[in-house]
C-alpha cells in the first residue's frame, strides 16, 4: 500500500501546475516593455514679420549726362582726373580759342559802327521831324530820315547780338561739368579736333541717390496696387524697399522708396519695369552692381519654431511632431514660410504656445512613445 500512496504524491506537482495553467488560459503572456524614445520640445512662438517679394536688380546712375563740346575747336587740354568726383560748373575741358577770340573781337566792331551809324541816323531823322514841321523839308525827306534811323537802329541791335552770341561761344571754349557727378574716362585725346555738338567727351554719372531697376509680374502689381490703394491710402512711397549686397546677401543700411512704374505691361513676358531709389551717400554703390531688392508690402502674424523641428510629411509637405496627452508622438501638417536666425515661419498649422519635437526626430514616427526631457525655453 505504500507504493501507490507515494506515486500519488509524486504526481501532485505536475497536477499543481496544470491546475495553475489552465486558471490563467484567459489572458495572453505580457511582453517586456518598450524602449521609450528621449525627446526635447521647443515652444512655438508668435511673431509679426513681414510680408514681402523679392527682385533680382541692377544699380543705375540717377543721371547719367553725355559731355559735348558746344563749338568746333582743337582741345588743348583735359582738366580733370578720369573717375574722379566732380561738382557742378568744374572746369573739364580748354579748347584752343583764337579763332573764336578773334570772332568775338570782329563782332564787337561791328557792333561800335552800327552804333555809330544809327545814331547819326537818330539825329538827322530828329532834325527832319522839327524841319517838317516849319514846312521847310518834304513830308517825304522826313519820313525818309524816320525810316533810315529805324534801320539803323535795327542793324545795331542784329550787331549787338551778334556780338553776344561770339562771347557765349568764345565762353564754350572751356567745358564745364554739367551736373556733379563721377566723371568717366576721356573719349578725346588732347590735340584732336572737337565738332559741335556731335563728339562726346565724357560722361557724367551722379550716383547720390541710386536707382535699383528690376521687373515684376502683372500679378505682383495688382498685389502691390492692392496694398497701395486700399491698405495705405494711394500712397506708393509708403512700401520701403531694402536691398541685399553679394551672394552673403549683405543687408544694405540705407531703405529705398518707390520711384517709378512702367505705364504699360510687357505682353510677351507679363512684367513691366520698376525702379526704387535707394541713398548713396559716399557713393558705396555703383552702376552696373547685381543686387538683390526686397519690397515690403505688408506685414503679417505668424508662428516661428526652430527649422530643425520642422520633417517631410506626407504628400511633398512639411510637418512637426508634438506630444499627445498620452505621451505618444502625433504629426501636425504644417505651412511653412521662410527661415529667419535660424527659426522657420509656420504660416498655418499651429498656434503660439504649442510645443515642438526638436530632438530625437530620427526614429520618431507617429503613435511612438516617448519621455518629455529638458524643454527649451521660448525664444525672445
């Protein structure tokens, strides 16, 4: 009897067990824990920037002003420095004046006859009137003495013009600056000969202020005239311009204000010509420079977060991720705008104050869970 007694007992493990597996058939074995994804949040932060467009420029002269010499003659001599700064009414250029002298001096000879013989006319035509009168000349002796004495009179006048415009010319024989400006280099070498009016010398360039010239679309015009008429009262001076040197894009200091507007749109390209003037004082900028020219036409709120938060999401878009109440990652479509000091422009998709992922965004995927670390302050 004690054999079966102790199979009986040895059984009684493996009956425990089975027992024990079979109370606990409803519920599946629980799998290890997860890893948790670290991440760091960043808070979306509202800001008011400009709304703008941008231009690829070229600086040209405000005035731009061909030097000619007004009267033939050989030049003598160049009197100022090839691109230095000149003011206006500098002595440029002496032409040889001998010729001209001596025109000058003939006319002022004929001007002392004809002096002479119109009022030796005056006389006799005053002693024919008093003469006329006592009955003791013809009316037509008289009337003959008027009419010389008002010819007289005429050809002294013709002399005396004649003599002012060979001292005008007699004062082209030293060419003077036109406008203040930069002088450019001497088209004419001394000694050779200058014609009127048809040899250019130089060229003049006044530089303070300095025009951007560009394009814009008909697209961009109806904008602007939208922001112009109805937002700003008409006034086109009111959109300030800026404009960025080399390909750092240097801010230049000075803003520039619209100065003009083709009247008519190109058909073939649909853009029509602009020009915005910018200050030059100490004439930094120069003719011909390649620039970039940005138009302020508005401003706008937005929300900015750092541009390392901002992931490709679905369909070409962009995204963020932020952290849902249940510490899982969710994805926020999002339109983004332009990167500013390194933070990017959220124009629609969240709010100020929301917080961001910006670390540990190389294996985040939606619906993982993660542990919140260290947030970032907001930005000033």
């Amino acid at each position: 009897m004690i054999r079966p007694l102790t199979r009986c007992l040895a059984a009684w493990p493996m009956i425990c067990l089975m027992a024990a597996l079979a109370c606990g058939g409803d519920e599946p074995p629980q799998p290890p824990p997860a890893h948790v994804l670290k991440v760091r949040l960043a808070e979306a932060v509202g800001a008011v920037i400009d709304e703008d467009a941008a231009f690829e420029a070229v600086l040209a002269a405000k005035e731009t002003v061909e030097v000619r010499a007004k009267v033939k003659g050989y030049l003598l001599e160049r009197l100022f420095e090839e691109g230095a700064l000149v003011n206006l009414d500098d002595p440029l250029y002496k032409l040889d004046d001998r010729d001209l002298k001596a025109e000058y001096e003939a006319a002022q000879a004929n001007t002392a006859q004809a002096e002479t013989v119109w009022k030796n006319d005056e006389v006799n035509k005053e002693r024919f009137v008093v003469l006329a009168e006592k009955e003791a000349v013809s009316l037509r002796e008289r009337d003959n003495a008027v009419t010389r004495a008002e010819s007289s009179l005429a050809a002294f006048q013709a002399a005396q013009a004649q003599e002012e415009l060979a001292a005008v010319n007699l004062g082209y024989a030293v060419i003077n600056a036109p406008v203040a400006g930069f002088a450019d280099r001497s088209q004419v070498d001394v000694g050779a000969l200058v014609e009127a009016g048809g040899t250019l010398l130089t060229t003049i360039y006044r530089l303070d202020p300095i025009r951007a010239e560009f394009s814009i679309t008909d697209r961009e015009y109806a904008h602007f005239q939208e922001v112009v008429v109805q937002e700003r009262g008409g006034d086109p001076k009111s959109i300030k311009f800026r404009l960025y040197l080399g390909d750092d894009r240097r801010l230049y200091p000075h803003e520039g204000v619209l100065e003009m507007a083709d009247p008519v749109v190109d058909s073939r390209t649909r853009t029509m010509g602009v020009r915005a003037e910018f200050p030059n004082p100490g004439n930094v900028l120069r003719p011909g420079q390649f620039v970039n020219v940005v138009g302020v036409f508005d401003q706008r709120e937005v929300v900015t977060v750092p541009d390392e938060a901002v992931v490709d999401g679905a369909q070409g878009g962009k995204a963020v991720y932020v952290v849902d109440e249940k510490n899982t990652l969710a994805a926020l479509p999002v339109t983004v705008g332009r990167t500013e000091g390194g933070r990017r422009v959220i124009l629609e998709g969240l709010t100020p104050g929301q917080k961001v992922v910006v670390e540990g965004l190389v294996t985040a995927r939606p619906g993982l869970p993660v542990e919140v670390v260290e947030p970032e302050p907001a930005a000033p």
